[in-house]
C-alpha cells in the first residue's frame, strides 16, 4: 500500500487516504484544543528532529500554512 494513495474503507463513494487517518485522529484528540501557531511551529520542528527525511513535506506544510489563499506563490 502507498503512503498518501486512496485506500478503500467501508462503502464511502470518496476516496479515503492513508493520511487522512493521521488526521481524524488528530481533530479527535485535540479538535477541541486551542493553540497557537508558536506551539504548532515548534511541533513541527519537534517532529523534523525526530524525522529528518520528512523535513521537505514538513517545509511544504508550513509554507502552505503560511501563505493566504489569495497569496501568489
């Protein structure tokens, strides 16, 4: 199975992702939380740490974070 590819789960019509388990998972822990953008930040560099080979994606989020929708690239 591919990280990232549409896995079949149940009778949904949509495609589910691997990656969208990550993140149910994360609005079900903490979907109620507040934070701040300094915690989240400094999560993500936590994690870059821990997960050097991910620090591409990690960047990539971020600036997508980042940036509004009406900002050009």
């Amino acid at each position: 199975m591919q990280v990232g590819g549409p896995v079949a789960v149940g009778c949904e019509e949509e495609p589910v992702y691997f990656t969208d388990r990550g993140i149910e998972e994360l609005e079900q822990r903490r979907g109620d939380e507040e934070v701040t953008l300094a915690w989240l930040a400094d999560r993500m560099r936590a994690f870059v740490d821990l997960n050097p080979e991910f620090e591409d994606a990690t960047e990539r989020l971020a600036t997508f974070l980042a940036r509004d929708d009406t900002d050009e690239d």
